[in-house]
C-alpha cells in the first residue's frame, strides 16, 4: 500500500496526563485524512510530533516507507511536511510575503532579500492553487480566512507534500469554509496529501476520504466516510450516542432585561460599525444574532459589555442605564460575558485556572480577606466548576491555562461566567472549538439558564447554532438590524437572505 506517512504505535505523557496512548495513523498518497475527536482527546499533540515540536516516547513514523526521527520542525520542513496550526503564527504588521519567507529568506548576491523575486514566487502559487492572495497585503489589514490561506501558502512555499490542518474551520464563515474545500480539492489534485484535525462531522463526510477516531489519547478504529453515518462517528467519538437537536420547551419571556436604543458604535477604523441599532432581550429568552462576520456583531457585543465606548444612543439593563459604566461596573450588575477570543479576552494564559475562575470576583468574600486572597476558597471554587463543566487539564486548578486545549479553555471561560448566574450572559461563539459531546452539553446549559428567568443574547457565525437555540433571531447586516423573526417560524435560507441584506419583506 502506497502510504505516504505513518504513525505507529505512538506514546506520549505530559505531567498527569497520557496524552496518545499507543495509536497508529496512515496517511495514503493523495488523500484527505480527518482526524476525529473530542476537545483534548490528543489530535493536536499527535500532530504536533509528526511536525517535530514534541517527541514520541514511544513508536516510529515512516515518511514514505522510511523510519525517521524529526527532531524540529525545519527536520520535518525538510521531510515535506508543513502544518498549520489552529491559532495561526504570523507577524501583524509584516507582509504576506515578509511572513511567508521568513527562515527561508532568498538572498539577491547573498546580501539583499528579494522580496520581488518572492513575491512573483507567490503569486504564481497563489494562482496555482484558487487561493487568491494579495502577496503584499499586511497581515492586520485580511481576514481570518486570508490569514488562513497565507498559512497555507507559506507551507506550499516550502514545498510540503503533507499538510497538516489544525481545526482550519473553526474561524471561517460558512462561505470561506467551502472555498477551502475548494481548495483542498486543488491540493489533493496536485498530489499532495492532507490530515484534517476536526470534530466538525458535517465537514468530515463533506471533504474527507477517511477518518481515523481517537478518544482519550487512544486510537478507535479508521472508517471509510463515505460508508459511515455522523451519527456513528459521533458515538466513535464520545463513546455513547450523541442527540444534535436542542432539546428545550417554549420559551416564557418575562420583563425586559436588556434594552438597547439607537445605538451608534464607530469601530476601531473609525468608520461606523453599527448604525442606529436598536434590540431588547427579555428575561427567560435567547436570542440570537446572526450576521456574516464583520457586519457589526463584535462592536454591539463591545458595547454592551463595555470594552467599546459608544457614540450614541442608550443601553439599560433592567431599566437602569448602563451606556457609560464600566466594565466592573456591568460585571456587578449582573453581565456574563464569553469573548469571542478566548485566548486573548477570556483567560490570562500564565494564570493557573484557580486564578482565572476568579478574575471577576477575587475582591470578594469568600475569596479575599481584608485585601489578602484565600487560596483555599479559590481552589474549591474553581475545581466545582472543573467537575461540572468537564474541564480536561493535567494538574486540575493547578494547571496553567495555557496548558489547556483549546476546547477545554472554552468550557472553563463557560462554567465561570455560567456559574456567576448573571442576568443577562452574552455568549459569543459559545461552542467554537468544541466537540459535539461538549456542545451538547453547553446547549443544554444555555437553555437551563434561559429557564432560571435570564436573558441570553447569542451571537454565533454557525447559523445551525442560532436557529437551534434561539428564540427570536435579530440578522445583522452591515451594521444595521435587517429584521427579527422568530425562530421557529424561520428557517436557514431565509436568514441566509437577510444576512446578505435582502429583507423578509423584499424576499420572493
């Protein structure tokens, strides 16, 4: 059999934890290979040997036939394995091409870069393979999706026949995931061959050919996709049978509990992000806002929690006016709030995550006494919320949160905020990055709080997330609110209109 990587019975611990535990992977010329399993089930540490950052204590990988040893990244570089990981590693305010030959620099009489040379290089691969990237665009200035496509682009750059992709959907819009179907079709054509870490099923049956399952660090077994249902790999994964519907009763709003009145954001370009945008939230009901990325959902969630200053307009929340409190302030009357980046607006990475469990009310009793904090509270505090939410780390609340998966960060961030029982909790993107077991159970959590009497504002680029967990749905479109509708009176393709701008009235 003609395979092009393998991994065989591979073995690695870290500190409480074995994170692959004897698992096997072959990787066939040609293909696209998913790599399935729940948040810190070890997809990522096992990648993360094949590209040389970590070393297996146990087992060999073969690269097309051959046993080696790949001690750093340049080794596996230079074995035409390239990866690019789920939280990209580029310059800001370099350029696409500075980014792209960084460490590989070509040298016009060996004392000039040669930028131009470069970027007539990339561009052509560019062209190549659908990926339509502007060689001299700076890096702060794309999308996500872009940044993506440079990652990409700087493996092709240096010539990797496998490319390893961590989680690449996790931050793209409905739209760029299918142009990067698009062009994984073109890589696979050129005879490359691509592993696919994912616990997204619907991507998994839409791009993969096969699948290889792991679960707490163990290899399950490799399927064919085409052959096997979601619903199997899902129970491959977590180990039992998974429910993707939302289970929940009508909702029984009550008062109103956020109210925001022609509100007028400008945002951090100075062009006006959100115009004039009203909404209210009543108690004991989710709604949610759907919206293309970028069309003014970050600025009215910055908004509202006070990160971002308002130019007009008003926000009370139960009827008290809130629009120029601060942050702490929101926090004491009752605003949750899981950001959108949970690395750099959810957690303090160096901070263990006893420390980051706290961080909105370590001043407080039982916490802190007379300004001292109490270690002894805190750890009791933060493992109840490890137990509940399922919080996967090697040494419990001692563990940095840097440490962390990135899905096992997102349940911490949840359970803390969660576990405030604030009155109103804004969730943006509250399951990025989680498995479907995780998401679940975080639905089900969402809607427990929706039925204590709190009001849930939902903000999620998956419109199946919305329309499953709503109850109204407010679309946004360029800053402007193009309708509300009720959940179960809607489906996907009419939100998908309004989310394009064409309003419910105006549609055929």
């Amino acid at each position: 059999m003609d395979y092009v990587v393998e991994m065989l019975n591979i073995r690695k611990e870290f500190p409480g934890i074995v994170a692959n535990d004897d698992i096997t992977l072959r990787l066939k010329r040609g293909e696209i290979h998913a790599l399935l399993g729940e948040n810190g089930a070890g997809k990522s540490t096992l990648m993360s040997i094949l590209f040389g950052m970590y070393q297996p204590d146990r087992g060999t990988i073969q690269v097309n036939g051959k046993e080696v040893r790949i001690s750093n990244p340049n080794v596996a570089n230079h074995l035409g394995i390239g990866m690019v990981h789920q939280h990209f590693k580029l310059v800001e305010n370099f350029t696409v091409t500075e980014n792209i030959i960084m460490g590989t620099e070509t040298r016009r009489w060996g004392l000039f870069l040669d930028v131009k040379q470069a970027g007539r290089k990339i561009a052509e691969l560019s062209t190549r393979y659908g990926l339509n990237v502007d060689p001299y665009a700076k890096i702060e200035d794309i999308s996500v999706g872009m940044q993506q496509r440079v990652e990409i682009l700087k493996m092709l750059y240096r010539k990797a026949d496998v490319l390893i992709l961590d989680e690449p959907t996790g931050v793209l819009t409905p739209q760029e995931i299918h142009e990067l179907g698009k062009i994984m079709k073109n890589l696979i054509a050129e005879g490359k061959s691509i592993i696919l870490i994912t616990h997204k099923l619907k991507e998994i049956k839409e791009f993969a050919d096969r699948c290889t399952v792991i679960r707490r660090g163990k290899t399950i077994g490799t399927v064919d996709v085409a052959a096997t249902s979601e619903a199997a790999m899902a129970e491959m994964m977590v180990g039992r049978q998974v429910s993707f519907k939302v289970q929940k009763a009508p909702s029984r709003p009550g008062e109103t509990v956020l109210k925001v009145e022609g509100l007028t954001v400008r945002s951090a370009r100075k062009s006006q992000a959100l115009k004039d945008f009203s909404l209210e939230v009543r108690a004991g009901e989710i709604v949610g806002v759907a919206g293309v990325e970028g069309n003014g959902q970050s600025d009215l969630v910055e908004a509202v929690t006070g990160l971002r200053k308002a130019e007009s307009g008003r926000i009370l929340l139960n009827g008290k006016e809130i629009t120029s409190e601060s942050v702490r302030q929101r926090i004491e009357d009752g605003i949750g709030h899981i950001p959108e980046d949970r690395q750099r607006r959810g957690l303090v990475l160096d901070y263990s995550l006893a420390e980051n469990m706290v961080l909105e009310v370590y001043h407080k009793a039982p916490f802190s006494r007379r300004g001292i904090l109490q270690s002894q509270p805190i750890r009791e505090y933060a493992e109840g919320i490890i137990g509940s939410y399922d919080v996967r780390s090697g040494e419990g609340a001692a563990s940095s949160a840097r440490s962390l998966s990135g899905g096992n960060q997102q349940k911490a961030i949840i359970g803390r905020e969660i576990e405030r029982n604030p009155v109103l909790l804004v969730a943006v993107q509250p399951t990025r990055g989680l498995d479907v077991g995780s998401i679940e159970y975080i639905h089900k959590r969402l809607v427990e709080h929706r039925d204590k009497g709190n009001a849930v504002l939902l903000v999620s680029l998956e419109l199946e997330e919305v329309l499953n967990l709503s109850d109204r749905i407010a679309v946004v479109n360029n800053g402007e609110l193009v309708g509300l509708v009720d959940a179960a009176e809607t489906n996907e393709n009419e939100i998908g209109l309004m989310m394009a701008g064409v309003r419910k009235e105006a549609q055929p």
